[in-house]
C-alpha cells in the first residue's frame, strides 16, 4: 500500500513538471514573439520617478534591516546561517515595504494605458492578449529581479559572521540561502500578478495600487491569526495563507515546502488568466 501511494506522489510530481515545463515554453514563446513590448514595459521602470522611489527606499530598509541583524551576530556569536534570515525576514517593517513595492510596481501596467487612452492601440497591435499580459507582467517581474540583486552583497557578510570567517568553507549550509531567495521570487511573482490583474480592471493608479494592497493584505494577516491558534484545520489554512510564515518555517530553514509554491502558482496564474479575460471583454465590449 505504501509503495503505491509513494509511486502515486512520483507519477504526480512527475505529471507536474511536465505540465510546468510546456507552460515555461509556452511562456516563452509568447514573450519571444511580444519581445519589444517586453523590452519597453522594463526600460520603462529606469524612466520612471515612482521605480526610483521605491528602489531606493526598499535598498534602504533592507540595508537598515541587515545592519541591525549584523549587529546582533557580532555581539553574540556565529548562529549559522538561519538565524540571520529568519531575523531578517521577520521584521514587520520588512513585510511592510514587500507588500507596498509590489502594487506600487504594477499600477501603472494598464491603468495608465487606459487613462492615456493608449490601450485601444496596443490591443490592434498584432500581438494576442496572452501576450501582451505577459510581457507587461515579465517587465514588472524582472524589475521585481532588480530590486533584490544588490541585496545579494550581504550575504557574503551575514555568512561570514555567520559560520565565524575561518570556518565558512568547511561547515557552511548554503541551502537556506537559496531557498530563501526561491521563495522572494515565487512570493513576488504572485503579489505581481495580482497587481497587474487590478490595474486591468481600474483607469486610476492610485486606485489600482489601493486595491492591490488591500489582496496582498490577505496573504500577511494570516500571521497573526496562526499565532493566536494552538493547531488544527484553523491553524493550517493560516498558515496556508501567510508569507511570513511560509518564510519563518520552511524557505529560511532550506525547506521548499510544496503548499505555498502550489499556493503562489495557483494565484499567480489565475491572476494572469483573470487579466486575460478583462482585456477580452475590453477588446469585445
């Protein structure tokens, strides 16, 4: 019974990847043929004063972030390289800037192509609806990208004081550190998508940005509702619904934990999809 249930869960998981596969390459595709769409939506981000804002104020707080957890290491002693993330990541303030950046990112992606009136003229370009979503939602991903590479120079820093600098090569755990970033990817991703479905459906920025931050609300405030539960079915859909935990229990600690990347994927591309379909009833209106 065991081993039919373990041959189940690999004929799944292998089912899975395929599935995610062809979806890579369909994606793929349709950013290929929408490439310069895709390479106006990024540059864009470079000619805008609110991206600048938003990249300098979230460097900001990481960095303020980094230096305190820094300072903590120094003071009591190499910890490994969880306990620096997970302290990193727990901090509301970190939470607070994450959750605003991604609608702030996203509300122009077509609320302001509707307030232009610039909209009518993208949707008789060749291109399908598919992928004009697509390479709107890549250029605010790929900015998202941007956002956390200077990050990446801490870690050098935080591992060193971590594992104390002579004993980095021989017992340093690297794998929290890349799970870690795994999980900022596929929880920006989701909070993207999310955005950008928002401002397809809203002529105002600043409405778009609003309602974005108010869905995204939802995925934090499960929190602080699994901290006041003890267990059971109340606790686990809690947990299934927050990112904060996601993080302090599972991406910190070099765990991929399928729930929440199933919990990413589903949102995000039902997203994508709901986005599709308000450009579809626009186009046919």
């Amino acid at each position: 019974m065991l081993g039919t249930i373990n041959s189940i869960g690999v004929l799944a998981l292998a089912v899975g990847a395929l599935a995610g596969l062809a979806m890579l390459a369909a994606a793929g595709t349709a950013l290929w043929k929408a490439r310069s769409l895709l390479h106006k939506e990024f540059f864009s981000y470079f000619l805008s004063p609110i991206a600048y804002a938003v990249l300098v104020v979230f460097l900001g707080v990481q960095g303020w972030l980094v230096a305190g957890t820094l300072d903590l290491l120094i003071a009591s002693g190499p910890r490994g390289v969880e306990w620096p993330l997970q302290h990193w990541l727990s901090s509301p303030v970190f939470w607070l800037v994450f959750l605003a950046a991604c609608p702030l990112l996203t509300m122009r992606t077509f609320a302001e192509e509707k307030a232009s009136g610039t909209l009518e003229m993208l949707m008789t370009s060749p291109l399908s609806d598919w992928q004009v979503v697509l390479a709107k939602y890549a250029g605010c991903l790929l900015f998202y990208m941007v956002l956390w590479l200077p990050t990446v120079v801490y870690l050098p820093i935080l591992a060193g004081v971590s594992f104390g600098w002579t004993g980095l090569s021989s017992t340093a755990d690297l794998a929290p550190v890349f799970t870690t970033y795994l999980g900022l990817f596929l929880a920006g991703a989701m909070f993207l998508a999310m955005g950008v479905c928002v401002s397809s459906m809203v002529r105002d920025q600043l409405v778009a940005a609003q309602a974005s931050l108010a869905l995204g609300v939802v995925f934090l405030a499960g929190s602080f509702a699994a901290n006041a539960m003890d267990g059971g079915t109340g606790y686990q859909l809690a947990y299934y619904l927050s990112v904060p935990l996601h993080f302090d229990r599972a991406f910190t600690r070099g765990v991929v934990d399928l729930r929440p990347v199933t919990l990413y994927a589903t949102v995000g591309l039902f997203s994508l999809f709901l986005t599709v379909r308000s450009l579809e009833s626009r186009r046919y209106a």
